[in-house]
C-alpha cells in the first residue's frame, strides 16, 4: 500500500519553503517526491527512486497536488530534459515569466 503526505519545507538547504508531497510505501520508504514553491506554486523538483521510475509515481503526486492547489511548469530554461518531458506528458501551465538571473535565462537574452 502506498501513502501520500503533504508537508511544507525547505528544498534547497537555504531556508526556501515549498510544498512536498511524497509517496511512501507500506514500510515507511520513500518512492517519490514534488516539490512546489509556495510563493509562484512552481515544480521547483519531482524525484523518484530509481527502481520505482515508469510506474506514474511522479504523476500520481502531480495529479495529487493539482487537485489541492494550482501548480505550475517551470520555464522551458531551466527544466532538465527529463523535467521537459514530464511538463508535456502531463500538461498544465507554466509559470508566468519572472526576472530570473541564472544561467539558462541569461544566455536565452543573446
């Protein structure tokens, strides 16, 4: 049996905090994670255990939290490849832009 747990905390190690759903199984083991912010409700992470990939724990947890809240896709810059794909098999909106100075936007600009 499966669980799902909503809390919120930081993600990053610097105090940041975010909405974390989580999947565990009946012995207490993680499976899955999203991490939403709470102040643009963006996927900031979605992580699941290696042996657990390709069993819809990551949109379980997406559907879990879209039923409580709106969440948003980051921007196309700064998602992995396999966030990308993520964004396009479960659609949903992206955030609405922001000024961002990473990496990924600066090099968008030229």
């Amino acid at each position: 049996m499966l669980t799902i747990t909503a809390r919120i905390g930081d993600y990053y190690g610097d105090g940041s905090s975010n909405h974390i759903w989580a999947t565990r199984d009946s012995d207490g083991a993680l499976i899955a994670e999203l991490y939403v912010s709470t102040d643009r409700r963006e996927i900031m992470n979605i992580w699941v255990d290696e042996d657990h990939r390709g069993e819809g724990h990551a949109r379980q947890l997406y559907e879990t939290a879209t039923d409580q809240m709106d969440v948003f896709h980051a921007p196309v810059a700064h998602r992995t490849p396999e966030g990308n794909a993520f964004a396009e098999a479960v659609g949903g909106e992206t955030v609405t832009p922001y000024p961002c100075d990473c990496y990924a936007c600066d090099t968008m600009e030229d």
